[in-house]
C-alpha cells in the first residue's frame, strides 16, 4: 500500500431532478467552454462509518473505490481554515487493499473514539467526465455528469437513484472561479439544483443529516437563562478542539497552537464561569485540559523559537546550527505529543467534553439570565489583571509580566466568550487585550530565547557559540521594547473596561 497524499479539493454539486433532460455536453458548448471529453467510467464506492455515523455527522467520508483511475482509499475532510463550504481535503491510499489504513483510522480518532468503523453503504457511479481549458491549453475544471444508484452494504439491489453533475476545480484561480461560476449559472437555469448532499449522505438516508456529537450551538441572547449561553460557549471550543485535533494528527501548519489555544479558552471558561458550575466537576476537567496543553507545549514553543531564532541569525552556519538543533527536539516533542493524543486518557478527555456541552454541570444559579451573571464573572479575571499590572514595572523580573501574560489571555478570554450574548463593549474590550496579549507573547518569547540560547551556546563550538551570545543581547532588547509598548496601550484597555461596566 502506497503512502497517504493529500491535496485540496473545491467542487460544487447539482442535482438533476428526474423530469429534466439534460445533454451536459451541450450545455457546456453553450457556455463558449474549450471541452475535452474524457473515456466514460463505471465505478463502486464503499463507504465507511460508525453504526451511529459519526464521521457522515461530522462532514467526513472514508470510502475504498474501485474503477475511477485512482482506485483505493480515499478520506475526505472539511478544509480548515477555509471560509468555504465548497472545499475539502482529500488523503488518497492507492492500493486493492480491503482492510482500512490505519493511517486513515487514526486521523479521525477524536470524532470516533473507540466505535468500530464498518461499511454502511454502496454506491455505483456510472460517469462521464468532461475537462473545461483555458486559451492557453491549461486544464481549469473537470465536470462529471454522474448516474448513481446508492445502497446499503448488505444488499445487492440498490435503494434509490439519482442524477448529479460536479465541478470540481482543478486548479484555483481567478480564470478557474469565473468559468465555474458561469457553468453553475447555466446548470441552474437548465433545472439543476445547487446541493451539499454527498453521496454517501444520500445512501444512508436522513441520520446522516443529524448534528454531530458536539452541535454547532447558536449563541443566546442577553434575557435567556446563562445555562444556554455556558452551552453556546463550550460547544464551540470543544468543536474547535476536536478539529485542532484532527489536524494535529494531520501535521497540518499551526494545528498544535490551535488545539493549545482551544484547551485554554476551555479551561478559561470553565474558571470564569466557576460561580456558575460544580466545583467538584470544573476543577477535574480543568486538570485534564491543563495536562493536555502541556503535552503540546514543548511542540509549540520549539516552533515558536525555530522561526524565532532563525530569523535572528544572519550567519548561515549559526543558522544551521540553530535549525538543525530545535528540528530534533520538535521530532521527539511531536512524538511525545501524538503519544498523548492516542492515550486512553485522552479519549476519556474528549468523552468528559461531550458531556460537558450536553449536560453541563450548573449551579441553580445558571438558570438566572445571561444579564444577569455574565458581567460578574468578566469583572474577576478583569480586576486580577489590573492589580497584576499594578504590580508590574518595566525592569520587573520575566516571570511577573508572565503573570500579567496569563491574567490578560484569562480577562481576554472571558470578554471573547461572553461578546456574542452581552455585546459590542465586551468585543472591543476582547480585541484590545487580544493585541496586549500578542505583544506580551512576543516578550514572553524572547525571555524563553535567552533559555534556549544558552543551551544551545552549551553544546555549540566557539565561533557559534559567540554568535548565539549576540544574538542573545539584540533579543533581549526587543523584549523590553514589547513591555514599553504593552504599558503604553493600558490606559486605553482601562477605559475600555470601564465603558463595558467593568471599573
């Protein structure tokens, strides 16, 4: 079996409703497109899933396809971040191979825990493929005018039938969107209809529409109970950290500093909210949640201090040095880290985060309004970062402005996860202390520089050695600067907090 690949597709569906006849190459002469047309294919996909189709629920399809001319596994995600609907990711296995990869298996690991995936459905596809150029000869866009008939996995004869075209770009671009734009324009007004439905979805009937484990919960307004608001916010942050997740297994770019920051809003929330919530319940969950940060931390802050560090260093051979030393240490943290993800305890973790959206464990107080008891448990995480900078001095030792650090990501989480239900003064506020947070990051990063610095100059031959001591002075300049410009902005966060009634 080949390695897994993965490459990002954009496509858009149509439905053909039985009544309406449709000739597709016609259709697309008519447009003024240069077609080619392809060979006809026959093709049987098997899909995969959970019994209660977490995956489908979820957005995800894993499927073993024979007689497309990329036979073999194919696992589709939804593409993050991508603003999109339209876009997934495809990771493709070549190979005849019955047995599911478990390269595949394991990347979805979070979203199925330890439910058995099995085939659900069959779906058989006779297609006839077109590939829409540019003048210049360069292929924009495949449309495939698709025959389908879907089954279960058990039966032979099939359950349902239905006509669907696909426009898939091929490579994307300005030339490939207008010309896809102006094939859906001329589907539509031929009768299509625009659809989300994947096939998979359409063999295995209306639960594949149901909400995932953790739905996507609306925010709600100011007079409803504050229980309903607790459920709006961790629904999206364990969304947010279940995705993280995936990706993370993924090794997509920037996967591990999401999943951090979806454990801190998390264990943010479950403090500021703590007047709300049993104690008993919160403080496990949180101990959980900071266990599960640490096991990334050492993955983040290697590739903070790679891209960091080598953009500090002029030298070519320091440079190397530098790379070559935090890649090794980033290979055995990431290892440490998927060790973690793959651990009982962090499914049990996940499953404790289900619970906690669907039946949160609130006090009587929670049944008061939104209204009512959000300002409060803002003004404590506000109130602990004023009087942390009021202990703060620009020459004051690293780890006191890395208190006023984690005061200001605490007071700018709580006023982020309430802004959607009190409004526009708790989303200033939450911007404003998103920017003193960056800037006081910056600084925190510089003083873990001056750490690793060292211990990189330990193990480094004299001339490198000296030159990671220069680089050490020119960082720890720019740290300082980072403390001037965060002292600078307070006054402002001040007001800004006083104006949503926070003083």
């Amino acid at each position: 079996m080949s390695e897994p690949t993965s490459y990002r597709e954009i496509e858009f569906k149509f439905r053909i409703p039985a009544q309406t006849d449709l000739d597709l190459r016609a259709l697309l002469a008519s447009v003024g497109v240069d077609i080619v047309d392809h060979d006809p294919r026959s093709m049987v996909a098997i899909y995969y899933d959970t019994a209660n189709l977490s995956l489908l629920r979820w957005g995800i399809t894993l499927r073993n396809r024979h007689g497309g001319g990329d036979d073999g596994w194919h696992m589709k995600v939804p593409a993050e971040p991508s603003g999109n609907d339209s876009a997934r990711d495809e990771i493709r296995i070549q190979g005849s191979d019955s047995v599911i990869p478990v390269e595949l298996a394991s990347l979805v690991t979070p979203l199925t825990r330890r439910q058995e995936l099995q085939p659900m459905a069959t779906v058989r596809t006779r297609r006839q493929p077109f590939v829409i150029r540019a003048a210049n000869g360069t292929e924009l866009i495949e449309v495939v005018d698709d025959f389908v008939d879907v089954g279960s996995s058990s039966l032979a004869e099939p359950t349902s039938s239905f006509h669907e075209v696909e426009v898939e770009l091929l490579i994307d671009s300005a030339d490939s969107r207008q010309t896809a734009a102006l094939i859906s324009d001329a589907l539509v007004d031929a009768g299509a209809q625009v659809s989300s439905l994947s096939k998979a979805a359409s063999a295995l009937g209306p639960a594949a529409a149901d909400p995932p484990d953790v739905p996507a919960l609306k925010f709600p307004k100011p007079s409803a109970p504050a229980v309903d608001a607790l459920q709006a916010v961790f629904s999206t942050y364990v969304r947010d950290l279940l995705m993280a997740d995936v990706g993370v297994r993924r090794m997509l770019p920037d996967s591990v500093h999401q999943m951090r920051v979806a454990c801190r809003r998390l264990r943010s929330a479950l403090k500021t909210f703590d007047s709300l919530l049993d104690h008993d319940s919160v403080d496990y969950l949180r101990g959980e949640l900071k266990w599960m940060a640490s096991e990334l931390g050492e993955v983040r802050d290697t590739e903070v201090q790679l891209t960091r560090l080598g953009s500090l260093a002029t030298d070519e051979r320091v440079k190397n040095f530098i790379e070559e030393s935090l890649e090794a240490r980033l290979r055995a943290a990431t290892s440490s880290a998927l060790a973690a993800l793959r651990s009982d305890r962090h499914d049990f973790l996940i499953e404790d985060l289900i619970l906690l959206v669907s039946e949160p464990p609130v006090t009587v107080a929670a049944f008061d309004s939104a209204a009512e008891r959000l300002p409060a448990c803002v003004a404590t995480p506000w109130h602990r970062l004023d009087k942390a900078v009021g202990k703060a001095t620009l020459d004051g030792p690293a780890e006191r402005w890395h208190r006023v650090r984690i005061r200001a990501k605490q007071a700018r989480y709580a006023a982020e996860a309430v802004a959607p239900i009190l409004g526009g003064e708790f989303a200033r506020l939450g911007k404003d202390l998103a920017t003193v947070t960056d800037t006081l990051g910056n600084r925190q990063d510089a003083h873990v520089a001056s750490i690793v610095l060292r211990e990189l100059a330990d193990q480094a031959p004299g001339p490198i050695a000296y030159e990671l001591g220069l680089i050490a002075a020119h960082n720890a300049v720019a740290g300082n600067q980072d403390i001037r410009t965060f002292l600078r902005r307070w006054p402002d966060i001040v007001r800004r907090a006083k104006e949503a009634g926070l003083d």
